[in-house]
C-alpha cells in the first residue's frame, strides 16, 4: 500500500494499493470514533461488484450503514437525485457526526461529495473511486458537483474527503473502453508534470505498473491542488487538452466518451502549438506517438469554425481571452492567454 498526504485546509490521506476494500471499516472507525452510521453510495454496476464487501468491512468496524445506490451514468449526477439522497439521509437521521462514503466512479464521487457538502450545511465523505479516472482525478481534490440542464457541473462545492481509499484491484472489472477513457488523464500527467511518468506509460503501454502510475498521478494532482485549492490559477493547468477535448465531446452529443475527446484536445493543441512555435516537433511527435499507443484518437471531423463556437460557451472562458495549456516540453506546460478572436485560426493549425 502507498500513502500520499494531501495537507489542504483540511488534510487527508489517499490510500493506494491492492484488496484495501477489507480495511475500510478499522481506517473509518480510526479517522472518526464518534461516526455511528455510513451512508454508502454506489451505482447499479459498482454495487453488485463491491458493494457486499464494502458494507461488511464498515459493519465489522461497528458502523451501520445504509446503502443508496444510483443508476448508474452521468444523468444521474442531477438535481433530482442530488434531493432524493438528501431526502434519504434525512430519513435515517444521519447526524452531522455521521458519514457518506462514494463506492464508484466520478460520477458517484461527485453526487456523494456535493451531498456530503450540502447536508446539514456539510458533513465528512469518503471516496472511493473504483475507475481509473476518479482514482487519479476527480477523487482528489475536493471539486464536488451535480449537472444543469444547461451543462455538466454548473452546480457544486469545494469540499474535500477525509480519506480517499483506491483499492486497485476494482480496476480489474472495468470495461477495457472505460480503462482506456482514464487512460487519457493519466497521459495528462506526464506531459504536464513528469517526464518520467511520461516514459513508463511509453515504454508499458496500457500495461503501466497501476499502483505506482495511480500514486504519481495523485502526488501530481495533490502538488496543484495544495496550491490552488479554490481553482483560481494553477490548477487550470490540469485542464490540458480540455477546452477544445469539451468541444469534441459537446459537438458528437456525448457520443464520444469524455477520455477520447479529451485525447483529440490534447493532440490538436500538441499540432497547434507546434506550428505556433510553442512547442518543439519532437515533444509534438512524443505527445501523438503516446496517445497512439494506448489507441485513443487524435483526430476529429469537426471544423474549426465549430470546435471553436463549442469551446467559447464552455464556462472556463474568461471575458475575452481562452486560456489554454501549451506543452514547452514533456513535463513542462505554460498557461497561454490566447483572444477568444485568434481561437479558430489556433485550432485550425492543429486540426
Ligand atoms: P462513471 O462514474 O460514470 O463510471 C464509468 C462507468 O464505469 C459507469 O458505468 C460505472 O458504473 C462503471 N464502473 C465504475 N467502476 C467500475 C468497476 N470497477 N468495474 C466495472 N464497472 C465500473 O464515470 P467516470 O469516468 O469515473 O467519471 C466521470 C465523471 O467524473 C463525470 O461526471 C465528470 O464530470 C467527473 N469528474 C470530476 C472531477 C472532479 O475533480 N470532481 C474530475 C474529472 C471528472
Ligand atoms: N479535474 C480538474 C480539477 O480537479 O481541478
């Protein structure tokens, strides 16, 4: 088991190994002596898998739990679920001392978090992400968040876990698209942050050592996030490959899962800044060879005209200028303030 201590305002630690699901209940009941009851919320393909195992290591520790389980898919991270599970804690009189817990993807991680935020105007969660995208992303960090109508994650708050726990072997049962999906994130890391990381994803592929790539991509995370706590400078770097990765994802009606697009972004702009002169060709050329190694896409149908028109209603436009991460070399990405006017000649160069 690695450990990595996350020292936000309210610090935590992010367990990371292989068959911790048993040790839940003893790490719960240590972190909060006082918690008598878990509310445990899963999804309809996570819980028949690891939802049994999961309520028994808290019922061991002397927790009673009430499991709540969601369809599983984005709709139903929504206002109306979001009420019928506060509804449901009201209903068991779960106390401000009590706990919720996220056994599941982003998806339940980020219901259960902005639950867990609101309820009682805040109580503590546990996550623990059971896809490779929330155990090296949106478990970290504290970003909770329900979707509008109008657009994913327009409603939420900051508020972090007290324990994340990722049992690496719940990645075994992921359907290899979904693996391939978080696979892009963790790509994300090493043109970002880690040469090294960056090396060994090449050199194993799809085969990378998962306990060790997991806990360097959450240091990466943890590094930023400690930083830029509230999302208001640095932490936008992780949005590498975001911006117009939305835009795909927007323009195919989320037809094309969130990891491909995102690997189109990535290697658009990876085009784009090169012929700009950001970026050198060989870094270019490492950026494509690697998402071509793990087979995600790089290429989009889309017209410029239309990529750009998607990327300037995305929420992280700021007035008049796009921020966008440019790679200066594997392990080494700038923010470029680029006016929202110059976008599409931009993005036309890396199509
Ligand atoms: P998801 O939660 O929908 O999970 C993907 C699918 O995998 C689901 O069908 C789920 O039931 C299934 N699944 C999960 N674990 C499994 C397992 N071990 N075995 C078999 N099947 C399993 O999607 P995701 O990609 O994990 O997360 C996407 C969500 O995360 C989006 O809503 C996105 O907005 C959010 N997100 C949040 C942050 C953040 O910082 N809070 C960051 C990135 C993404
Ligand atoms: N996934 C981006 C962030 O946590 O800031």
């Amino acid at each position: 088991m690695t450990v990595v201590s996350v020292p936000t305002g309210n610090p935590y630690e992010v367990l990371i190994g292989g068959g911790l699901l048993d040790s839940l209940g003893s790490h719960t009941a240590e972190l909060r002596p006082k918690a008598r009851v878990v509310c445990l919320v899963s999804d309809t393909n996570v819980w028949p898998l690891y939802g049994q195992q999961t309520q028994k290591s808290l019922e061991d520790a002397g927790l009673t739990v009430y499991p709540y389980i969601i369809q599983a898919g984005e709709q139903s991270k929504c206002g109306a679920v979001w009420l019928e599970l506060l509804g449901f804690m009201a209903e068991h009189k779960l106390t401000r001392t009590d706990l919720m817990a996220a056994l599941g993807g982003g998806v339940v991680g980020d219901l259960t978090g902005f639950a867990a935020a609101t309820y009682l105007r805040g109580i503590d969660y546990i996550q623990i992400p059971t896809t490779l995208l929330a155990a090296v992303d949106s478990s970290v960090g504290g970003k909770t968040a329900i979707d509008l109508p109008r657009g994913k994650n327009l409603v939420g708050a900051f508020h972090q876990p007290i324990l994340v726990l990722c049992d690496t072997d719940t990645l075994h049962t992921l359907p290899a698209d979904i693996f391939l999906d978080g696979c892009a994130e963790v790509i994300k890391y090493g043109i970002l942050y880690d040469a090294d990381l960056f090396d060994h994803l090449e050199q194993y592929g799809p085969a990378f050592d998962r306990e060790a790539v997991i806990t360097r991509c959450i240091e990466c995370k943890r590094d930023v996030v400690v930083l830029d706590e509230r999302d208001t400078g640095l932490r936008m770097k992780l949005n590498l490959g975001h911006t117009i990765g939305h835009a795909v994802e927007s323009l195919s009606d989320y037809t094309l899962s969130h990891g491909k697009s995102v690997a189109i972004g990535t290697a658009i702009i990876a085009r784009a800044s090169a012929a700009c002169g950001h970026t050198a060709p060989d870094v270019r050329n490492a950026i494509l060879h690697i998402l071509n190694r793990f087979g995600l896409p790089t290429h989009t149908a889309q017209t410029a005209a239309a990529l750009t028109e998607a990327a300037l209603s995305d929420k992280k436009r700021s007035g008049g200028t796009i921020r966008l991460i440019l790679p200066r070399e594997i392990g080494d990405c700038f923010i470029h303030p680029l006016p929202a006017e110059d976008l599409e000649d931009f993005i036309k160069k890396g199509l």
